[in-house]
C-alpha cells in the first residue's frame, strides 16, 4: 500500500479536471447542424461548362501531378533507405575493430 495516498490524489485531481470541463455531448447537439451545413439549401450551384478535349487534358495533367510525386516520395525512400545502410554499416564497422583492438 506504499503511495496510495498519492494515488487517491491523482484520482481526486482526475475528477476535479473532469468536472470543470464543459459536456463535449451538449454543445455537439447546439451546434452539430451548424458546422454541417455551409451554404443554405436554396443557393443556387454554378457549373462551368467544361469541353471533352478541356476535360482530358485536366486529368491528364492531374494524372502527371500525382505520378511525379510518386516518383519523387520513391526516390526519397530510396535515398533514405541507402543513407540508413551506410550509416550501420559504418558504425557496425567501427564498432567491429574498436572490439577487435580491445581482444589484441
């Protein structure tokens, strides 16, 4: 029983936090709606009238976007990756012949 004391404090400071916290679940229920929503159901949509040949050329260029930043992130995890293995080779190395010196 070594600390209770202590324990019964941190328990009683727990529920002192607890209890000066407003209730998360009423303000959800007052304000859920608002955050929900953004614009008023009656606004009207404005759609741009995009041709086929417009569309394609989008998407492809998205397309491009996202294959460039695969190929960057794969490059970097390559780099890192072979950064990591010098570095333990190295310090493996090291470690090795600071050994083999000590057992000479």
């Amino acid at each position: 029983m070594i600390g209770a004391g202590h324990m019964l404090d941190m328990i009683h400071k727990v529920k002192q936090n607890l209890s000066m916290l407003p209730s998360k679940r009423s303000k959800f229920k007052e304000h859920g709606k608002k955050s929900f929503s953004i614009a008023p159901k009656n606004a009207p949509v404005y759609h741009k009238n995009i041709s086929k040949e417009e569309l394609d050329i989008i998407l492809s260029e998205i397309q491009n976007k996202a294959l460039k930043e695969k190929k960057k992130k794969l490059l970097i995890s390559i780099v890192s990756g072979l950064f990591s293995l010098l570095l333990f080779l190295l310090v493996a190395y090291f470690f090795h012949r600071s050994l083999s010196s000590i057992q000479s």
